[in-house]
C-alpha cells in the first residue's frame, strides 16, 4: 500500500480514468447497421449513452429504496428494455441476448484516457496519496488501470459493492474520507489536503458537499452546468491539467 500522507485525492474511475470508447465502437458495430437496415434513426452513441445513464439512475433509486444491486446486474437487466425507449415495437426480435452480452463484455474493455499515468505521477510527486472510489466492481475496474499500465494500489481501490452504498449517497463518500481522518465540510484531514476528482459533475458536487474539495475534468461532459451543481474548486480540459490545478490549489506548485 501506498504510505500513508494528509493529503489525498480520490479518483472517480468509470468515465474519468478511463474512457468510453471501446463500449461506444461496439454498439456501432454490433447495433449501428441493424438501426440504418430498419431505417431508424438511432445514433449508436446516444443508445450507448442513454442505456448507461439509465443503467445509472436505476442502480441510484435502487440503492436510495434500500436494495443495492450492483451496477453491471442493472445494466444487463434494461438492455431489452433501453431499445423499447428507442423506439424498437419489438425489441427481442430486433436484438438477441448474444447482442447483449457482445456489448457487455466490450463494456469490460474500456482503456485508460490519455494523460491519466502523468496525472497521478504529478499528484504522487507533490506528495498526493491517489485513490479510486467506483461504483463498478472491483475486478472490472481495476482490471481496466492495470491492463493500461496504471498504477492503484490494491489497498487505495475502494467499490461500492464493498460498503454496499453507491454514490452518490453520502455515507460513500464519508467512507472513504474517515478513512484518512477527513472532517465533513473542511476538505481536510489532519490539516491536509482532501480531493474528489471526476468527469461526471454529479459526483464531483457530491463529494465535495461531504467534505471534500472538488475538482472536475471536461473530457466527459464538456459542460460545467454549474448553475445546478455549483462551482468546483478545481476545473481542467484534462487530467494532466486536472493535477496541476489540484497542486497549485494546495500550494504546492
């Protein structure tokens, strides 16, 4: 395990650290030419996104009524159901469960984003401890940083399916702040530094109402939509920026 310090940044992984890309590439292979043959006018991205944030919002109701299902069971689950709000009549004769699983193992393919190595050099050399926090399962998405080469200590890699509460609830993120001495509502542990970084602004925002300083990269949504998440702390085009910015914020530029 990485030694311990009092200044932490938790990393956000699925969407942040690593890209959708894979997953996207396979609903256009597997899916575009069967949308263009019945003359439907389904982009394979916006399926892609919106069979994810769906798979997103249910995992969250889900885990809010008090049954923690994991991620990927939810996500298998709506395939079928995604296509209907497409607008596919009859979506089991459209696509079969070979289909599914096709794109649910390229689910498991995801790369590391560009940038992301250098980023976690930048923060471990200003003396940052680096954490993942994932609503994912472990061996999924720890797979995802090792197979690019990165490095996260087994130790620092926390999922939700371990506490068995999914962010953006707060005891989540409490979590893993206690666990480095985090006072809710300060940013800091011990007079250290604590960080939340991710691409999605929801979980940014959240983490940062539960104690932590906030720091948010544009990779995924472009957009800060800061008018309902608020401001961050931290806002960067990339993750080598998104350490940078962290650095200097904490005076250690």
């Amino acid at each position: 395990m990485t030694p311990p310090t009092n200044k932490h940044v938790v990393f956000d992984v699925v969407g942040t650290c690593v890209s959708y890309d894979a997953f996207y590439t396979a609903v256009e292979s597997r899916l575009g030419p069967k949308f263009r043959a019945h003359n439907l006018n389904i982009g394979s991205r916006i399926f892609g996104y919106a069979w994810m944030e769906a798979g997103e919002r249910e995992y969250t109701y889900l885990g809010l009524s008090g049954k923690y299902v994991k991620f990927f069971d939810i996500f298998r689950s709506i395939f079928y159901r995604t296509l209907w709000q497409a607008g596919i009549q009859n979506p089991r004769e459209f696509a079969t469960d070979d289909d599914r699983e096709y794109l649910l193992a390229s689910y498991r393919t995801l790369e590391p984003r560009p940038g992301i190595q250098e980023c976690f050099a930048r923060l471990r050399d200003a003396g940052f401890t680096v954490w993942a926090l994932t609503a994912g399962d472990t061996p999924r998405v720890a797979g995802y940083l090792a197979k690019g080469g990165v490095d996260m200590p087994e130790g620092n890699f926390v999922s939700c399916d371990t506490i068995g509460v999914g962010k953006p609830a707060p005891e989540a993120y409490r979590y893993i702040l206690e666990r480095f001495g985090g006072v809710e509502g300060e940013g800091e542990g011990e007079g250290g530094q604590t960080w939340f970084a991710a691409a999605h602004m929801w979980d940014a925002a959240a983490a940062k109402g539960c104690g932590f300083r906030g720091a948010w990269v544009s990779d995924w949504e472009k957009e800060t939509c800061s008018d309902i998440f608020g401001e961050m702390d931290i806002v960067a085009h990339d993750l080598p920026g998104l350490a940078d910015g962290i650095i200097a914020a904490s005076g250690e530029s």
